[in-house]
C-alpha cells in the first residue's frame, strides 16, 4: 500500500460511522439485522466459539504489553503488536457481520455464511473445504460496500489490511530491522517503514475496538425494546434477553408451535430454525392446518400471554 494513502484514523469516525451502519440496517430489516447481531447458525455447544477465544486472546496480548521494558524489549512490544493485527484481520465473526449489514443494505436478507462461495474443494482430501482467505473476504466486503453506496468503508479498509504485512508475519518471513519491517519470500525482497506498520496496526486496532463495541452495544441497546412483536402473518417475535443484554429470541406461531434461537456463554439453542440453500434462514411451523388468524404465544390468546 502506497504511503501517500494511509492516513490516521480516529476513534470517534469510526463509532460514527459504523454506528450509522448498523442503525440504517435496522431501520431496513430489523430482523435481518437482529440474526446477523446475533450470529444466527445451528448448533453449538459450550467453548466452541473461536470469536470469544479472539476477544479472550486480546486481553492476554494486551496484558504482555503492558510488561516492564527490562522484561518485553522494544522489539517484543512490535512482535505482539503484529500478532494481534494478524488475528484481528483474520477475524471471522466481524467480517461475517459486517457482510451481513451490508447485504441488508443492499436489500438482501441475513446470510449464515456471506462469504462461504468464496471458498473453493479441497482436491486433495473428500469431503474437504479450503475457505476463502481474508484478502478474498475484504475485497468481498468492499464489492458489498460499493454496491450500497459506502464507499467510506472501502477506504477504511485500506486504510488497517495490509496483505503484505498480514503473509509475511504468518508465514515467518519477516525481519525487524532498525526502522524496517522487511520480507524476502513473496518475490524480491520488500521493506516497509516501522511508522507506516506502525500506522496501519493503529488503524486496524482502532477500527476493530470501534466495531466489536458496537457488537456489544447494540445488544445491550436492543434488551431496552419491547420483549413481545406481533408480525403480519400471525407471528409473534419474542425477545430473549438476561440482566445485561439481549441473547436471542423465539417466534412464536398461532397453532402454539415456537422457533427459539438463543447463544450464551452454555452454547447455542436453536429450535425450529431451518438454513435455506441459499443461506438465509426460515422456521418450522408445525401444523400448517392448525394455523389460525390470531397471534398467539405458547397457544394463549397474545393479550393474555403477556
């Protein structure tokens, strides 16, 4: 990435401006917006959750950075530095989530996996799938960017990835040399200015806190609604929340069958939720006969249940 287009980003844009992305989504599909917040998929049990060990792992790095300069030197502060800014870039769930945001802008509805037709077989091994690499998800996101008018995001994007930081830490092809940050592996060797790493892991670091705030803002904001939804067809959209903050929900249908989709720290429930073939999500009614014209919850009349 040429120099000339980096620049620094600040904190308060970036809530700004992913902020207005998630509240204009909502505003569009707010069921749609609520899986993706959610991260709506099948089955999951306790501690299987690579983005919480992600959130987990961060707090580690950041602990070793804050160590004594007679324990961590200087080039140990650069080394962890780029490991956190390879796992943040690497991050599934705020790509996917992000992915999703965009969809819903561009009139599309959630997708449980928005980048998995990016991915490609493995020839080698049956029954095998490479996934799609995180230089293939960015340009993904920034398609999805430009295809609803957030041009804003494209150049956020180019701003923290860097794939040639990102593949030359990866793979140990890279020295800290005075005020260099080189690689020999990728073609001629290359080098990069220490402040201009320096200045892309700022930017990536600062633009992933802004986004995994939002993540947990909104589900906090999103507890203050009201618990019950009456839908046109005679669903009721319920609302699961605990003390903090919203965990999931049920729709609740008129012949007292229910779907319930709900992810905490025990795992993920998900009850009557069917995956479509093309990604998006639909629900097990049960009885179609014994559906009525009369919103209910667990088959009681909607005013009496609640």
């Amino acid at each position: 990435m040429p120099i000339a287009k980096l620049r620094e980003l600040t904190e308060q844009e970036l809530v700004d401006f992913l902020s207005d992305l998630f509240w204009s989504a909502f505003r569009a599909a707010p069921f749609e917006v609520l899986c993706a917040v959610l991260r709506v998929s099948g089955m999951q049990d306790a501690d299987w959750d690579p983005f919480e060990e992600s959130q987990s792992a961060f707090e580690d790095y950041n602990a070793l950075l804050r160590l004594d300069s007679d324990v961590l030197s200087p080039a140990g502060r650069w080394r962890i530095g780029l490991l956190m800014y390879c796992q943040a870039v690497e991050m599934t769930a705020p790509q996917e989530f992000l992915a999703n945001l965009l969809r819903v802008l561009s009139g599309e509805k959630y997708h449980i996996k928005p980048f998995g037709s990016l991915g490609r077989a493995n020839k080698k091994k049956a029954f095998s799938w490479v996934p799609p690499s995180a230089p293939v998800k960015y340009r993904e996101l920034k398609r999805l960017a430009a295809k609803c008018n957030q041009s804003v995001l494209e150049d956020y994007i180019d701003q923290f990835f860097n794939e040639d930081i990102r593949n030359a830490f990866s793979h140990s092809d890279y020295v800290l040399s005075g005020n260099h940050f080189r690689w020999t592996e990728s073609g001629l060797p290359q080098q990069l200015s220490l402040e201009t790493v320096n200045l892309t892991v700022r930017n990536c670091f600062r633009f992933f806190s802004a986004l995994l705030w939002l993540h947990n803002q909104v589900l906090t904001d999103l507890k203050a609604l009201p618990q019950f939804h009456k839908w046109p067809n005679y669903e009721v959209l319920e609302l699961l929340s605990d003390e903090k903050r919203l965990h999931g929900f049920s729709v609740h249908f008129s012949n007292g069958t229910k779907a319930a989709y709900s992810r905490t720290p025990r795992g993920v429930e998900c009850t009557n939720v069917l995956i479509e073939p093309d990604g998006s999500i639909n629900f097990m009614v049960g009885l179609l006969d014994a559906l009525c014209p009369e919103w209910k919850i667990n088959g009681r009349p909607y005013e009496e249940a609640i």
